[in-house]
C-alpha cells in the first residue's frame, strides 16, 4: 500500500515530484500538531505578525531541526512509509539532515519560484570555498537531496499549497542578485527575515514559468510530497483563514559531508544558526563513509 508503483517511479523522473501520498492518520500527527502549539509564540516583526518556536533540543528559537526535540516527529521521519519511497527512488543509504517548520499565518506572503539545491553553499551565483558550503558534495557524485512535505494541517490552494514547474529539475537555473527584500525567501518566517535583515542582497532565479508546466499540489494533513530540491517550485500568499502548516525533511546519501565548517571550528552555519548540537540521523542502509556526525533519537 505505501509502496511507489513503477508508474510513480517514472512520474517522478520526469517531473521531479510526486505526490500528495496519503502516509499518515490524523491521530498519527497529532502529537506533532500538539508540540507546535506547544512550542510557538506569536509576535510581531516590523509589524508583520509571525510565528516563532522554540526549540528545546537546540536551546534557543528557530523553525528548524525540531526532529530532534520532538520524538514522535523523529519517528514519522524515520518510518519506512516514508524511508521506503525514497529507497525506491534509487538510494538505499540514507542520511535524515534537516527539518523545517513552515506555518504560513492568514494573509502571510508565500515563497517565490526557486531552485532550493542552489542555497546550499553558494551566494548568489558566486562560489564559495568548498568547507563554508552547507553541504559538501563528492565530485564524483550527482547532486542528490531528496526532499519530504508532510502537511500537518491540510494544504489548499487557498491557504498557500506548494507549485511545482515539472522537469526543471533537469537544469540549473542562473541566480540573481537582488535587493534583500526582494528574494525568494524575504517573507517566509521571522528566522528567515531576522537573518536577512544583515544581508545587502538576497536573489532570484532567472525562470520564466509560462514556458513549464505549473501544477499545483494541495495535500491533506497526514500526506507527503516528495521532490528534488533541484525542481524549482513556490507556494503563493494565504488567503484563507487558517494557517497553512506543514514540515519538510531532507535526506541525503552519507557520503556527503554536512556542514565541513563545523569541523574547522565554526558552528554558526549560513542562516546564523548554531549547528553545534546538530546531528543526521541513519534511516536507511549503511554508512561506510563515518564523515558525519550522527545519532538516533
């Protein structure tokens, strides 16, 4: 039942996303929806009212890496009706890296068209020195990063579901310098906004969407998405009453090395988070490579 069909396996080739997938029940997410409500405080930043959470693992406030606060979230990220998929998605070793929270408030702004993969180490479209990347991939491998939406709360095209453009994974889109209030991300959370406040610039991503085919993908609470962060995509303002929330998660194969930084000392990583405590968690296969620091929960 939770199995991908080959047919699914292809769509995903082609498009670079698939989804919505029903996974998990209403009661199953319901401890998660418990420890956000938990966990976050309305405030208001430059007179925009925005949500932020706590995050008792790492010890100060921030939407990320709130797996390793949360048990039950850790093992909804963990289940094999989501590790599964992605194994049969072509790589049977898996590292979980990274979690976001995005809870979009009614009348909060969206996210502009971007190509995720690409804020992974690299300003604008500048090279950086390879241990300030966020990510260090072999040079011998393919870029892999494989990415899961999972709706806590229904997804509509109301509140602000995420768009897809289909097969703009298989290129790499040129970034653009802009002004900081003008990027991709500029309205996203207070995390986001605080750290860009200090920056000059942010970008955008030279895409014309009226030459892909644009889908739209609602997904219900309990539902997953699953892309590669190398397919551009968005998701418009909510216009609805009632917050749009979902969680990502991010895997990658063990032989990537996560922030190469934190080796060399430095544990602020390029959102101004402290990545001291941060570990990737094995949920599938084996990791020969032992270049990462990792744990369970």
């Amino acid at each position: 039942m939770f199995s991908l069909t080959e047919s699914q396996i292809l769509d995903f080739q082609k498009k670079g996303w698939l989804g919505p997938l029903d996974t998990f029940s209403l009661v199953e997410i319901e401890p998660i929806k418990e420890y956000l409500k938990a966990q976050g405080q309305l405030v208001k930043i430059d007179g925009k009212l925005l949500i932020e959470f706590d995050n008792p693992f790492l010890g100060y406030k921030t939407t990320r890496e709130h797996h390793l606060s949360c048990k039950p979230l850790a093992q909804l990220l963990k289940d094999d009706r989501i590790v599964g998929r992605l194994n049969q998605l072509g790589e049977p070793n898996l590292l979980l890296w990274r979690t976001n929270i995005f809870y979009k408030l009614p009348g909060q702004k969206g996210i502009n068209w971007h190509q995720a993969v690409d804020y992974y180490g690299h300003e604008i479209a500048e090279e950086i020195e390879p241990e300030k990347k966020t990510l260090l991939f072999p040079a011998h491998e393919n870029v892999l990063d494989l990415t899961i939406w999972l709706a806590i709360e229904d997804s509509t095209l109301e509140n602000g579901c995420l768009y897809f453009a289909n097969g703009t994974h298989k290129q790499k889109f040129k970034a653009v310098k802009v002004p900081a209030n003008e990027g991709a991300f500029s309205a996203l959370t207070n995390e986001k906004m605080s750290w860009q406040k200090a920056k000059l610039y942010s970008k955008v991503f030279e895409f014309n969407e009226t030459e892909y085919e644009i889908q739209a993908v609602p997904a219900k609470a309990g539902q997953i998405i699953i892309f590669t962060e190398k397919v551009i995509h968005s998701s418009p303002p909510n216009r609805s009453n009632q917050p749009r929330v979902g969680i990502n998660a991010r895997y990658i194969r063990p032989s990537v090395k996560i922030y190469p930084h934190r080796y060399q000392g430095n544990y602020i990583d390029g959102t101004g988070n402290n990545i001291e405590r941060h570990f990737s968690i094995l949920v599938s296969g084996r990791d020969d490579n032992q270049i990462n620091i990792c744990g369970d929960i």
